[in-house]
C-alpha cells in the first residue's frame, strides 16, 4: 500500500552520538553514530508505514553529510530535496541518557548545514502537488532556515496543503525562552495540527490545569487540531468544529519496557500524519501514533528504532488481545 509522495517534510538531519551507558557526558567514554534530527526521523518513519514523503533537508560536504545522504536512501526518502552544502558541516549532537531512558542533548550547530535553509526552494509548483506539509521547530533558532521555514508554512497554508508542526523545543539552541515561544508562535499562523508537550504548550503561553485544557487552549490561537504527548502516560487530542476531525480523544499510552525515548515524538508525529492521511478517525489515529511511538522506544537510537506497519498492526493487535 505504498502512496505517492503526497506529504513534504522540512528541516535538519543530523548525527545523533549516543552513549554506550546511561550518564553525564563528562562521565561517557564511547559512543555510536546515529542517523537523526526530528524531521529526517518523521521523513524516515513515514517512509517505513508506507507514506513515503519528499524532504527537503540540508546536509554539510562531509562524510558525515554523505553517510545521513545514504541512510536517507536506503529508507526509500527520495533525493529530490535532499540538499549538499559546500560551505557549511553537519550537525552533530551527542545524546546523554539517564537511567529511565530519558535523554539530554549537546549540539554542535554554529552555522552548520541545516541552518542555512533558502527561501524560495519550494516552489509552488511543489506544493501543488502536496496535501500535507510538516516541518519542526529547530529550523527556526537560528539562521536563513528560520525564514525559510516560515516561508515554507505560510504559503503551504496558502495552498490548501494541511500544515503539521512540532515546535520540538531544544532551550539550548535558542538565545532565550522569549524568543522561541515569539517565533515558534509566528509559525502557529499558519499550522492546522499542532504536536507537542505539555511544557512546550506553557512556554508558548497556553494555558490550562490538565493537557486536554492546554490543547483546548491551543486550538482556540489558531490550529485546529491539536495533540498534547504525555511520555509513557500517554496523548491527548483535540479537534475543532472547522477540523475534518472534530471532537476530543485519548489514550493512556502502552506499557512497553523502555530502552530509550529518543525519537519517539517524530515516530508518534509520523503515525498521526501517516493515519490521518489513511483517513482514520481522531481516536483511532491517536491509538495508531501512540502504537508508533511505543514501539520505537524498544530499541536505541532515534531513526534504526522506527517500525514498519506491519510491526505497528500486529503490536495493536496484541495490545487489543491483553
């Protein structure tokens, strides 16, 4: 049941570094390389559930560049927008986990690759093409990726494209937590579903008691569809009248044993894009995102964790037979 690359993703791939045990990364001593950046993971996991996206990235002339080029490949991404910057590296951050699986990042990211992101290289003719178009919100700490960004959005609103968004927020890269919610909330202009955390809906000055009051909040500033991700306790959603999904949903989460969380928002973003797109209700899209995250968090590493359908249908099934 392979689609045509109806969906657009845009933003950063890079190299993850995770280490060989749980710990501060002045106490780490090896490391293995990785394949992520949260967009090149929803690019990736689409791919594996059998919506594979175009993605427009930017990766450095470096070895670096050409091993993420490869693995992008090798998970059937199309090249078409898969860009090589002559001047600039690619992006490395080193992982640090803690006993939980719970992680922290260290970025090496002073005017590398991704950060430099040009207006203008999707053109309209593209996004004419697309009925879904999502991007994250690292793009946008710094950089000409930041208008890029925000170019992209507003005309993919523009067009009638369905604008998703992951404000993905990482205090480390930006500046201060002003300047991120002031920009992060520029983009919310031009999005229809809207991903994140309870912490980042409160930067972005949203406000509500419980997650379903914070993503009501959120849907009332501009997306119509809101989903709030709660870890291992599960999602929430909400949909308003004007979304082609209208209501509340969700979904306590599976009880899975953890080996590491990273990446397992990009999985859970790309099972929502992937089911809605299927034409899946709210509540049943939500139960297949949570399944997808789940089940990425089995395994180290951000982008090698992520599961096919078939794995994501038969742990469903399972889940439902308990």
């Amino acid at each position: 049941m392979t689609h045509t690359h109806d969906v657009l993703v845009a933003g950063e791939t890079l190299v993850d570094f995770l280490p060989e045990r749980p710990g501060p990364l002045a106490a780490v001593e090896g490391f293995e390389r990785r394949p992520g950046g949260a967009p090149a993971n929803v690019a990736v996991a689409l791919s594996r559930l059998e919506r594979p996206p175009l993605f427009w990235t930017r990766v450095g002339d470096d070895p670096f560049g050409r091993y993420l080029e490869t693995i992008l490949a090798e998970n059937g991404v199309p090249d078409r927008f898969v860009e090589r910057d002559p001047d600039a590296k690619t992006t490395l951050a080193f992982v640090t986990h803690d006993e939980t699986g719970d992680r922290t990042f260290s970025f090496y990211r002073d005017d590398t690759a991704d950060t430099r992101l040009e207006s203008g290289t999707i053109d309209d003719d593209v996004l004419a093409d697309r009925e879904w178009v999502h991007a994250g919100g690292v793009t946008l700490s710094r950089g000409s990726s930041r208008a890029a960004t925000l170019d992209l959005l507003e005309r993919a609103a523009d067009r009638d494209c369905t604008v998703s968004f992951d404000p993905n927020a990482r205090p480390e890269l930006w500046p201060d937590e002003e300047t991120f919610a002031r920009v992060a909330r520029e983009a919310l202009s031009s999005v229809d579903v809207l991903k994140a955390t309870r912490e980042e809906l409160e930067t972005l000055g949203f406000d509500g008691e419980t997650a379903m009051d914070l993503a009501r909040d959120a849907a009332d500033a501009g997306p119509h569809t809101v989903f709030v991700t709660r870890g291992s306790e599960g999602a929430v959603a909400v949909a308003s009248e004007d979304s082609p999904w209208a209501g509340t949903a969700a979904h306590d989460g599976f009880d899975v044993d953890v080996v590491d969380t990273t990446g397992a928002g990009d999985a859970f973003v790309a099972g929502l894009v992937a089911a809605l797109r299927d034409g899946r209700e709210l509540e049943d899209a939500l139960a297949f995102a949570s399944a997808v995250a789940a089940t990425a968090t089995t395994a180290a590493g951000a982008m090698t964790a992520l599961p096919d359908r078939e794995t994501v249908q038969s742990f469903l099934t399972a889940a439902t037979d308990e």
